[in-house]
C-alpha cells in the first residue's frame, strides 16, 4: 500500500518486499520502521488509511479523496 505524490515523496507506505531480512516495513516521509508487527490486512488497511486521512486533513483536503 502506497500513498505518495508525483514527486516520488513517499508519504505513507506498508511492504513486505524484504520480509526475510526485514519484516514488514513502513515507510513514512519523516522516517522509516523495518519488522512491523502484522495483525493482518484488514487492519493494516484500518492503519494505512487513517494515516492518509491524516495526510489530507493537514492539507485542508485537497485534492479530492480517492475512496
């Protein structure tokens, strides 16, 4: 899962691509986490998308909500 902006910012990412050296990973603009615990995707998804909420209502919404 992936929120970020045409600039290739990242600003709120979840992988698993390393998950043999690293663990789950969550990547953020202010920092990265290696070998985050996961409670399943359900709320990972709960997770991801409260943080892009975050995101949106610190720039005043804009833009638009994609869901």
């Amino acid at each position: 899962m992936n929120l970020g902006t045409l600039e290739d910012l990242t600003l709120v990412r979840y992988d698993n691509v390393h998950e043999d050296i690293k663990g789950h990973e969550h990547h953020t603009a202010a920092g990265d986490v290696d070998d985050v615990a996961f409670p399943g995707m359900a709320e990972r998804l709960l997770e991801f998308w409260a943080s892009a909420d975050e995101y949106w209502d610190a720039v005043n919404g804009g833009p638009e909500r994609p869901y």
